[in-house]
C-alpha cells in the first residue's frame, strides 16, 4: 500500500514526544509513523527519496518501541562501516546507545543495540539470530535493497533475523535492478501477473520537491571529441553522445575521464565556476567528485587543486580513516572532496551542492543514490547542481528523476541486463575494500589519447534546455550563473528564458520573449528529454533499417545526413533537425524500393 504525506500531528506525536526524537518532525516522517502505529506491523517498508530524513523517522520508530516495551534492543543494518558509524551518531543524539563496533558477547548494560553491515551479519548470521532469540529485536534493514535473495548477504539476512520482533525497511531507491525477491518485503500479483514490491509507506522525489525537503536537481552535460588506442593497437575517435556500439560508449566515456585529456579538466573548471556562484548564497556549499578508482581520484584533486588554489579532501576507501575525512569535511567549508564509488551511498554532507559524476558505473541504484548526496534541504530555495558526460544512459536516468518504481518480479530480463545485476553485485564489495584500484583488466583494454569538453545541454524537471557551446563562452556561463537560491518553479522559468535569448541571439533577432512566439515548434526552447529520446531511437532504428537495405555502415548514413540536413550529431541536434533527417532516411529508402 502507497501512501502520501500526512499533513497533521497525530496525539501519539505531539512533535517532540518524551521518549525521544531528533526534534519537530517533517510531515511525511509523522505520517509514516502514524501508519506504523495504526497497523503495528511486524514488517514496515518505508520508502522514502534520498535526502528525506529516513534515519530520524527510523530512530524515532525506535525510541518509540523502546520507550512503550514493545522491543527490547535494536539492530541497525547498514551497507558500509561509514554508515555503521553514522547511525550510531545520529542515534547517539536522540538518547539511543549503538555500538558500531560489536563483534561478538553480550553488550554492556548501557547500551540499546548494535549497528552491523550486511556485510558482518554474511559472515555470522547465528550470532545475531541469537540475539533476536534472547530479547525482543528491532531490526532496521537501511537500504534493504542490498539484501536481495540468492546472494550470501540476503539469505544471511533471512537467518539472522526471522525472530525479530520488528523489521523496519528503509530504502531511497527502487530497489535492484534484477528480479530477485528481497527479504521480509511484501509483494502483491497485479492484474498483469507480475508481482511487485509494496511498500506501507513511500515519499517520493516529486513529493519531497513540492514540500522543500529536498533541492531541486540541474543536470548540465558536456560532450566533447575522444580518441584512444583499442587493446589491439587501433585508433578510435567518436564524440560523446553519438550512436555506437556498448563497447565503444565504454571506451569513450572512459577517456572522457581520463586525467590526461582536456575533458574532465575543463568540466572541473566550470564545476568550480558553479560552485562559486552557488557559494555567493550559500557560503559553506561543498562539492563532491565521484571517481572510479584511486588512480583517478588522486589526479582530480590535483587538478582541483591547480583549479582552485585548494586542496580537495580524498575519501579513497570506505574505512575508519575515511570516515573521519568525511566527517571533517562535513564540518568545515572546504570547497571540495573527491571520493570513490560507494563512499556516494547514504553519506549524509548536508552541505554538497555540487557534484561530478566521474565514474563509469551506470546502473540506475548507484546514479539515484550518487544524485541523493546532493538534494538534501537545510532551506528552502537552495538548488543543487549535478555535471555529467553526455551519455545516454545517464541522460535517461537524469530525465526520470520523479518516477518512483517499485521492484518488480516475474519480467524477463533484457539483452544485457545480466552484466547490469553483476556490476551491481561488485558495487558494495567494493566499497569495503582497503584499495580502489582499477583492475588490470581495466588497465588494458584500452589508451586514452585526447579528448575535449563541450557543452552540450542543461536538463531539469525532464526537460532539455542550452545549445552546443564551448567551455568558457557566453552561452555555459549563462547557465554557470544561475543563483544558488531559487524556488522551482523559478529555475524552470530562468532556464526558458536563458535559452530563449540565445536562440533569439543565434538567430539574430531582438532579444525579446516574443520572438519565442515566432519559432517554430522545433526551435522551442522546451522539449522533453523523454521527447527527445524518442526521436533520436526513431532514428537510429530507421538508420538500422537503411542499413541492410543499402549496406552502408550506421557511421556513414549518419555522416551523410549530418551533411545533406547540416546541424550537429544527432546526440545534440534539436527536435526539429532530427525530424528532418527521418524525413530523408524514409526518402532514401523509398527511392530503393
């Protein structure tokens, strides 16, 4: 059952309650409470947006269980040592005791519970059966998703704690994305056969958006020109964005975030030209580049350094260390930290603003919980500002930011979809790892050679906004310069008017929103990214299509077009230039008929 925030106190809450809560609660927190307590379930999956305050809700529940003997102790179940420790503060601050540091024995007497990884309970589930067995448990699963049955961790999870008393799920995402039955989450047959998760309480982005609790989202993405040498000894060139095989999107987005090219230099630039600007209104706001390995992560903060005359924080692997680097950057106003991989996972920086997705991880769990490190609210207006390289898969998820999706079973999986679950898999092994290395593999597939940055297009709220231009120029730091403190429905009406003038300007006309007016719909300044997307797969397919009938390569027919119809890769055309080259594919292929 999907239920929307409650916008009342209930007596039970009276805002601050006795028992202990981390103060006056947000309205969404009340009413997932006030559903707990209607029902007193022993299963409750909480579904809430990254950034929305799942903790305080979670640790609240606790208090409260405690506080009326419903439980006796409390089990925190965490996905890294970092969170481990973060639950046990936060707890810490509202009278609940957490060690983060149990192993084995009883607890001293003071203490309320344990905070684990799934991790520790893989490797000894009857350790905390046991506990359940011995005093009546609160289990709270965070990020339940990483439990998913047919791994070691989700049938560890089944043994441990299917005595508790209670188990509270909490997840900020839509689950794995494979097939595979979580534990202690309830699914229910639709109509189509298929069985979905259903959570007894969800809060999603749109909602979170519309009641301040978390920040708008602006996407800038930078394409730009690659080259690099195959394992094979053959050089490659393509342009970010464009149509090509999986294995060469790889390649190319690979030696867009290769510290020795032009590209993530330059996208580090105007990151940093944004974080200026969004400093003016908000003087502590911090930004985070998520880097692949350590490798990569060393450079960037050379390269911030160079940039900025500051030295970057670098968080190379989840461990004890780590968690105090964080932790002091949290607290202080250091421009920037670079971190690897998981350390993106439920990491709570308020103060991140702005972020760079430098990392070739593209599944949509680890981009949903990489954007969740920068949407988080400490008041109302602040927005948030995320760069990335123009590659589609990332484009698709940027543009879906406001659909809420529940797990789903039973579907056959698609081509390619099983590599998809394994990088999954990796994600949080590799997040305990003492080193974050590139693996050899990695190493030698392929050599970076050059490449360069352009700027490609601003998306926000689902829709495209911005025209192809270099780093630097008049028409980047238009969108570069957009203040740090605006409502939503303000950025929305700044973007249109931004990329209104630079279209009024390329076409040299008066720069007035009535020209606007005169444009043809494909030159208006708002089309959807869904919208665009269609188009583009439209023709790609027709492309695919004249292919076999003419036996022309992809890249020709593409190229062709490009000079027949002008305008740029189809990754940057407009609505109106793609609709124009369908046209003369089905052309060309109605004359061969």
């Amino acid at each position: 059952m999907t239920t929307t925030a409650s916008h009342h106190l209930s007596p039970a809450f009276p805002g601050r309650a006795p028992w202990g809560t981390a103060g006056k609660l947000r309205a969404w927190q009340q009413g997932a409470l006030d559903a707990y307590i209607h029902k007193q379930p022993r299963d409750f999956l909480a579904v809430a947006t990254p950034g929305a305050g799942k903790t305080t809700f979670a640790l609240t529940l606790a208090s409260y269980l405690l506080h009326h003997h419903v439980v006796q102790q409390i089990t925190v179940v965490a996905p890294t040592e970092h969170l481990k420790k973060q639950w046990s503060e936060a707890a810490a601050r509202i009278g609940i005791k957490l060690d983060p540091d149990y192993s084995a024995g009883p607890l001293p007497k003071d203490y309320h519970g344990v905070a684990v990884t799934y991790a520790g309970v893989g490797v000894r589930p009857m350790l905390h059966r046991n506990r359940c067995e011995q005093r009546k448990t609160l289990v709270i699963l965070d990020e339940i998703h990483h439990a998913g049955d047919s791994k070691s961790w989700g049938e560890a999870c089944l043994e441990a704690f299917e005595p508790a008393t209670r188990r509270l799920a909490l997840t900020g995402t839509p689950f794995r994305s494979d097939t595979n039955p979580i534990p202690f989450v309830t699914y229910e047959e639709g109509n189509d056969g298929i069985r979905r998760s259903a959570a007894d309480y969800t809060y999603g982005y749109a909602n979170a958006l519309a009641d301040g609790v978390v920040r708008p989202v602006i996407f800038l993405s930078y394409s730009g020109n690659m080259r690099w040498r195959t394992k094979a000894g053959d050089e490659v060139a393509a342009r970010l964005g464009e149509p090509m095989t999986k294995d060469a999107i790889a390649q190319a987005w690979r030696t867009a975030l290769s510290p020795t090219g032009e590209w993530i230099p330059n996208v580090l630039r105007s990151a940093d030209q944004r974080l200026t600007e969004v400093r003016k209104s908000i003087p502590d706001a911090g930004g985070l580049v998520i880097a692949s390995d350590q490798d990569s992560a060393r450079a960037y903060a050379k390269l911030i350094r160079e940039i900025t005359g500051h030295k970057a924080t670098v968080v190379l692997s989840d461990d004890v260390g780590a968690s105090k680097r964080i932790e002091t950057f949290s607290e202080s106003e250091d421009r920037w930290m670079v971190a690897v991989r998981m350390v993106s996972e439920g990491v709570d920086v308020p103060r991140l603003a702005v972020g760079v997705y430098a990392t070739t991880i593209s599944t949509p769990l680890f981009f949903a919980q990489a954007v969740g490190r920068f949407v988080r609210s400490r008041r109302r207006g602040e927005t948030a500002s995320v760069f990335l390289p123009t590659i589609p898969m990332l484009l698709g998820f940027a543009g879906e930011m406001e659909v809420e999706r529940d797990h789903v079973l039973d579907r056959p999986r698609k081509a390619g979809e099983d590599d998809l679950y394994a990088e999954e898999d990796k994600l949080l092994e590799e997040a305990n790892k003492q080193q974050d290395e590139a693996t050899e593999d990695e190493q030698m597939t392929f050599e970076a050679l050059e490449s360069d940055a352009v700027f490609d297009r601003v998306m926000y709220d689902g829709a495209e906004f911005g025209m192809q231009a270099h780093p630097g120029s008049e028409e980047e730091q238009d969108y570069l310069g957009i203040p740090g403190l605006l409502e939503p429905d303000q950025v929305q009406l700044l973007l249109q008017r931004r990329q209104a003038r630079q279209i009024a300007h390329s076409r040299k006309k008066p720069d007035t929103e009535a020209d606007l007016l005169e444009l043809p719909a494909e030159r208006r300044p708002i089309v959807t990214h869904r919208e665009l997307l269609e188009l583009r797969k439209r023709l790609n397919t027709m492309v695919s299509a004249y292919t076999h009938q003419s036996g022309k390569p992809h890249g020709v027919i593409h190229n062709e077009l490009r000079r027949v119809c002008g305008g740029p890769p189809s990754a940057e055309a407009t609505a109106g230039q793609i609709e124009a080259r369908i046209a003369k594919v089905q052309e060309w292929a109605t004359r061969m008929r």
